[in-house]
C-alpha cells in the first residue's frame, strides 16, 4: 500500500498586481489580482520532503515583495527541521523556487536535467528570460551539483513512494510538478505550471513563458495526472490559502493543509473564455 503524505502549503510571501499583469495578452477586465508565495512540504513515514525554497528576506527587498516569513524557518511551524530535510523538490530555478537552496545541508536537490541546462544555457544573455532567475542561485546550484548533491532527473521519476515527479516545461524549460499521495488521493503540487486555478481554467498562459504551446499542453498534463480538479494545487493563488484549512487556528492565514479536503467552493472566474 502507498503511504499517505500530508501537504503543508506555506505563506512566506506576497504582492500587489493587476489581472493584466498575469495574463498573456492582458485581462479585458482589469482589477486586482495579488499574487502569494509559497513553499510546499510533504510529511510522511519516509520523512519530509520539502517542494520549493523560496526567494530570501534580501530578494524580497531586491525585488519589491513583502516578505512574511523565512519559507525554511517556517517549517518549524509544522514540526519539519531544515537539517533533517534529506530531499529538496526544486520544480524550476527561478528566484522565488529556489532561493534558499543553501538552508538545507543534508539534503539532495531532486530537479529535471534540462532545467539546469536551460539556467545555464544561450537563452539567459536575453533579459527578458533571464530576470526570473538570480545567477547566485544557479551559480549556487552548479557548485552543489560538484558535490553530488543534485540528482537530476530526465522525465517522470518516482523518487520515493507516493511521490512523483512529471515534466511540465512551457513556462521553462524545465519545470517539473510533484504528485503527492495523500488521504484524499493523489494530489498535483503543479507550482508555476499554473500560477493561478484561471490561467489553466481559461488557457490562457501566464505571462513569463518559454514555449507558450508547451504550456498550455502542461495544462493537460495537470488535468490528467489530478484525479478531479480540486487535486490540483496552483502556484501562486492566493484563493488555496481559503480553500484548505489550517492545520490549527494559529497557523491560520500562514499554513494550508493540502491532503485534507476543501472547506471553500471551486473557484470561480470573470471569464471563462475557452
Ligand atoms: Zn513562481
């Protein structure tokens, strides 16, 4: 029998934004739409395996984000010490994934081959791609990886039981999702395969892309690998921290359990455009 993981979503930071700024194309209905920060962990028999790292309280000042908390701190909130992490789930390299990669020393990074490849690669001399990626930390990923502590994956990989890791690129290269087996079923942590429920809901892609027919076909991936929508865990949307409820009432507005069921409805869109 599989093990049953919980999910802890973690809140560690924030931003004010328009519906315009998360959409390729703009939003003809223009509002706000602020957008969370999160780091994701999976508590099971095996140990925890943490999803993402966040970016630092430095970057956060470096890039105008209002930081809540230390994503790795805050592990502590849900009973994981950091130096007992023995796997880090890195879903792509950009700032806000995988910041705090150095706050983990007995860990291994589990990440898909061609995201290393892409970070290190021709396309990073265009601003425009590289601006979501902080060379110190592919810099710091490179030098982990002389040490043997990066295992890069090519494709699916099932790196421990109950968790699986698919290939999702579009928004880059080499961005992967981590399927979590829980209480409730499979549940798909997709991270910035769709930073939103709507950017996935709508097909219309979010606007940092690498290969937009890539994304929107990451979008199918999800829809397959979750067993019903509600499995579906996005990025970014600050709509999960209503959606699942806090593991206890002090945590609240600051952790989500993941593996337990919705107490709010699906969410809902001003368009619903196909
Ligand atoms: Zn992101």
């Amino acid at each position: 029998m599989l093990p049953e993981y919980e999910i802890h979503a973690i809140r560690y930071a924030t931003r004010e934004a328009q519906r315009r700024d998360h959409f390729i194309g703009g939003d003809p209905h223009d509002g706000p739409m602020p957008m969370d920060y999160f780091t994701w962990v999976a508590v099971g028999r095996a140990g925890a395996f943490v999803v993402d790292t966040g970016f630092t309280a430095e970057m956060a000042a470096a890039r105008n984000r209002t930081f809540l908390r230390c994503p790795v701190d805050s592990l502590a909130l849900v009973g994981v010490d950091a130096r007992a992490v023995r796997d880090v789930v890195l879903t792509h390299m950009h700032y806000d994934h995988v910041g705090n990669f150095h706050k983990f020393p007995n860990a291994r990074y589990h990440l898909q081959a061609r995201e290393m490849a892409y970070a290190t690669g021709k396309y990073m001399r265009y601003p425009r791609i590289a601006r979501s990626y902080h060379v110190e930390d592919v810099a710091g990923m490179v030098r982990l990886n002389f040490q043997g502590r990066v295992e890069m994956h090519d494709g699916e990989v099932e790196i421990a039981p109950g968790i699986v890791l698919h290939p999702t690129p579009g928004h880059s290269d080499g961005l992967q999702v981590a399927r979590v087996h829980t209480r409730r079923g499979w549940v798909v942590l997709a991270s910035d395969a769709t930073h939103y429920y709507e950017n996935m809901a709508t097909n219309r892609p979010y606007s940092t892309a690498f290969h937009v027919g890539q994304m929107l076909d990451a979008y199918r991936v999800l829809e397959r690998l979750a067993p019903s929508p509600r499995h579906m865990i996005p990025g970014h949307d600050p709509y999960v921290m209503r959606e699942y409820p806090a593991p206890r009432t002090e945590l609240e507005g600051i952790v989500v359990r993941l593996d337990a069921e919705p107490i709010a409805p699906a969410p809902t869109f001003p368009t619903q455009a196909k």
